[in-house]
C-alpha cells in the first residue's frame, strides 16, 4: 500500500468512528501526519470537551508516525498560500498539502476545499466520492 498524509479531519474521523473512517483504517499502518495537523486535532479533542491524553494515546496506540515541521515544509506551505486563498484554507490544510508535496503521498481528507487546490499530489476525500 502507498503511504498518505492524512489531514487532521481524517484522523477525527477515525477518533470519532465517523464516515470515512474504514477509508483511513485501512491506511493507518503507512500513514504519516505533520505535527501542525496533530496539534490541530488534540486542540479541537480539547475544544470539544474530550481529554488531549487520550487523543495521545490513541495515536500512539496506532504508531502514527508525527512529521515535524522544518524549513523545508515552511517553505513549501507558504509558497502554497496563493492557491490555497481562494479556498479559505487554513496554514494547518497548507502544512498538509506541503508534506503530500514534499514526500508525493496522496492526502486523505474530509475539506472539499482541500480537493479543490491545484497540487501535484491526489488529495482523496474519504467521504462520499472516492
């Protein structure tokens, strides 16, 4: 199986047993995360009233291996920014199509505005159309 980057929203997914969810399962033993988008999940499990600790735990549970953010990535995620205006993305969406750029591992996400940038990678919804 091919490695992918998975955005944050993929990952709750899974956390939260949602739709899609079995799409990133299966992918879950090759699957890399930057650490911006990993934060962005233990903010929003904290946001939402759950337990950061947890959240950990499960990733590491699962050896989720967490990218960190270097120059390299910097560089590439903001060079992505006047694509991803248009769009509304967020610097987290853009952390995340800079690793898939950097590595060439498709991205699996639930943001239809991620699918809408034009990137040299597949950004694959896990919802609905795949």
């Amino acid at each position: 199986m091919t490695s992918v980057v998975l955005d944050a929203s993929a990952l709750i997914a899974v956390l939260r047993c949602e739709p899609g969810a079995g799409v990133v399962r299966k992918h879950l033993p090759e699957a890399i995360i930057s650490a911006v988008n990993y934060s962005e999940i233990l903010k929003k499990t904290i946001e939402r009233g759950g337990s950061a600790e947890m959240a950990q735990a499960f990733v590491r549970n699962i050896s989720l291996r967490i990218i960190p953010f270097d120059e390299e990535q910097a560089v590439a995620s903001a060079a992505l920014y006047p694509k991803t205006k248009p769009h509304g993305l967020s610097f987290a969406d853009r952390a995340c199509l800079a690793l898939g750029v950097l590595k060439g591992y498709p991205v699996l996400t639930t943001d239809k505005d991620l699918v809408l940038v034009d990137v040299p990678i597949k950004v694959q919804m896990i919802r609905g159309q795949h």
